[in-house]
C-alpha cells in the first residue's frame, strides 16, 4: 500500500534520527578534518616539505569534498541519500587506510585529497539535505545539532590523535582514523528516505552523469541571482575559514607552547564550536531577525577573531582568541544552510547545497595553500591569520547586496515562498 505524500516535512518523528545521522557525518567529517594540524608537522618533518606543499594535502580533500556536492546531490536525487552516504562512507575509510602506506606527499594528495575527500562528498551534501527536508519551523535549530558533531569530535579527537601519533606514529594513527572513519556506512543506514509534495520523480536509474545533471534544476538555480551573490560570498568565507583548522597548531608550536598545549587550543576552539552551533541555531529561531542578518553579523565576528590570532602571544590570550573563533565560527555554519534553503526553497535544497558546495571549493583549495605560502614567505603566521580574517570580512560585505537586506524580518514560510520557483 503506497504512503501518500506528506504537504509538509514533518518536523520531528524520525527527523530526529536523521539529525542524529547527520550528528555523525559532521563528527566523523570535519572533526576528522580539523584534526589535522596534527599531522602537519608530522608531515612536514616526514617528508622534509615546505608548509605551502603540506597544505595542499587538506586542501584537496576539502575542495573535492565541496567540489564533488553536484556529484552526490545527484546519486541522492535517482538513488536516495540512504546507499550514497553509506558508500561515501567506504570511499573515506579507505582513503585513510591507503594514505597510512603513503611513501610521498602525492600518495596523500591521491589518497586523502581525492579518494577521502569524494568519500566526504558524498556524505555531507546527502546527510545535510536530508536534515533540511525533514524541518521547516525548527529547521535553523535542527541544523545546529546536526553539525555540532564537528566541535564535539575535534574536542575528542585533537588530544586523541596527538596520543596516538606519538604511540603509533602517523602512520599508525591514520590506520585508526580509517577504522573510525568506516563508522560513517552505520550512520548512512539511519537516512530513511521522505518524499514530499513537488519532488520530481526520480529518473530511471543509468548511470549517465551529463544527463544526470541536465536532468535536475541546476542550471536554473546557477542563473539565479541571490543564490550566486549567496555562493561567492562564501567562497570568500571559506578561503579563511579553515585556515586555523590547519595552521593553528603549527602556530602554537612556533611560539615554542609543546604539543599537547598546542591539541588543546584545537579542542578548546571545538568546545566552543561545538556551543555555537547549538546557540547559533537556537537563537536565530527566536530572534526577530532575518537568517541572512544573523549569518553576516557571526561572519563578521568569525573574521576579526581570525584575524586577531596574531595578537595571541601568550597561552591564555591566545586561548581566548581561539575560544572566540570557535563560538562565532560555529555559529555561522547552520544558519549558512538554513538561510540557503530561504533562497531556494526546500524542494530546491539538495540540488542548491551540491552547487553552492562545487562553488564554494574555489575557497578551500587555494585558502589553506595561500596561508602556507605565506609562512612560507614571511617566516611566521601573522601574514596568513590576518589574510585569511580580510576573506571573511569580504564576504561579509558581499551579503549586504542580496536583494532586499535591509527589508524587514519576513516569516521563513513566507520567504521560501518567494523563492520556491528560482
């Protein structure tokens, strides 16, 4: 017997479930991911490379993982997001496996930049959506939790890895990242699908990728103007935005604080992430304010507090500035998706997160490099924190030319409204 089509998400019931997934992915993503700095000086002193080339090595595979959003958005469109995060699950676990044998920078740029980092893809688009489909009244709130996963694995995982470079080495920790990471194919299995009113029928399924994406609304929401204002502002932001998740770390260190002190400054930033997006989304559901004023004022915040790292030359200063980056950072990341679905609409998000993604990776792959070279070029990080802050404050200013800004809050319902035939 066929379940009819539900008018509206359902705002809860097994929504939850799909919140505690996407809990997860964000754990085992971008807590994996910030964990890092960790290796980099392991890598640098490994492989006798410079900062700028060690960069490339994170850089790749976030690039690939925003790069490949089209990719994942479109297999979840004729497959479900269920089977495709589960196998972009097995993609990052053997990324990491294969990377642990790596006897140069390229075996990790192959194995970690593009094998995980399509595995990561395939994951975070799929995962996000789906949280996003199933909220509409709490949906800023439900993202929130969903990506707090990151703060609360990196504040696990900083002194965890740390621990296990110096037991296992580095290849021996990525041997166990692997393992944690194949965690990612139990939390894929959690997404049940939900179909509602307006969703196109998924095509019969073949494996034609150019059809594939002529098939779907891509082409008509990459000519439609808030929503490229929206996506290069964020390639802005994220050309600074993970800069400290790489470089932080080997910053401590050069102001001669050892290794545990310089893990912990990554696990208090992730604390603090991990507050900030719960806090973010809770408050922008209760604000009188619209997402998109909200999301420019945590962005503005996220770039002076970049840009003020230099300033920390003392541990507890610099502690301070790192608890700040992380509360405002996080902030920022739900009401980022939240304020997206506003511009697109909710039938449009999975097709609108997997572009903005592929947009967004210009950003990240020549952030965390630039920042790199330009240790590498002034002798210290003060160029690069400073740099990567001015990104953010860039974007920031380019939100303020989204049509109609400074108009007055408008309901969420009203706004995806508007924009529910881009």
């Amino acid at each position: 017997m066929a379940h009819p089509v539900p008018l509206q998400p359902p705002d809860g019931g097994w929504g939850w479930m799909v919140v505690l997934a996407g809990f997860l992915q964000s754990a085992l993503v971008f807590g994996v991911i910030r964990c890092f700095g960790i290796f980099f000086v392991e890598f640098m002193g490994y492989f006798g490379e410079l900062s700028g080339r060690v960069s490339w090595v994170t850089s790749i595979g976030i690039a690939v993982l925003q790069l490949g959003g089209p990719v994942g958005s479109t297999l979840s469109t004729q497959y479900g997001a269920r089977p495709v995060v589960m196998a972009g699950g097995f993609l990052s676990g053997l990324g990491m496996l294969l990377a642990s044998f790596a006897t140069c920078l390229t075996h990790l740029y192959l194995s970690i930049g593009l094998l995980s980092g399509l595995g990561w893809s395939l994951v975070f688009t799929p995962s996000l959506a789906s949280v996003a489909r199933y909220f509409t009244k709490r949906r800023t709130f439900a993202m929130g939790l969903a990506v707090s996963g990151a703060g609360l694995a990196s504040f696990a995982f900083s002194p965890l890895f740390q621990v296990l470079v110096d037991t296992y080495a580095w290849r021996g920790a990525l041997l166990i990242m692997a393992g944690v990471s194949f965690n990612l194919v139990a939390a894929g299995a959690l997404l049940r699908p939900l179909e509602l009113e307006g969703n196109v029928a998924a095509p019969e399924a073949c494996w034609l990728p150019l059809q594939a994406l002529s098939s779907l609304r891509r082409l008509r929401l990459a000519c439609h103007g808030p929503f490229l204002i929206f996506a290069i502002a964020f390639v802005l932001v994220d050309t600074g935005y993970y800069v400290p998740y790489i470089h932080l770390v080997p910053h401590a260190r050069e102001l001669g604080f050892d290794e545990y002190q310089a893990a912990f400054l990554m696990s208090s930033a992730s604390v603090a992430d991990l507050c900030g997006r719960v806090a973010g989304g809770w408050l922008a559901d209760r604000l009188a304010l619209r997402l998109v004023h909200s999301l420019t004022l945590w962005t503005i915040l996220t770039g002076l507090s970049i840009a003020l790292v230099p300033l920390g030359r003392s541990y507890p200063l610099l502690m301070g500035l790192c608890i700040c980056y992380g509360f405002f950072a996080g902030a920022l990341v739900p009401l980022q998706f939240s304020g997206l679905a506003e511009i697109v609409g909710t039938v449009h998000i999975m097709e609108g997160i997997g572009l903005m993604q592929m947009i967004e990776s210009a950003g990240s792959l020549v952030g965390a490099p630039l920042s790199g070279w330009l240790r590498d070029m002034t002798g210290d990080y003060t160029a690069s924190f400073t740099v990567a802050g001015a990104f953010l404050l860039a974007g920031s200013l380019l939100l303020f030319t989204l049509p109609n800004y400074f108009s007055c809050p408008m309901d969420s319902t009203a706004e995806e409204d508007a924009a529910r035939d881009p």
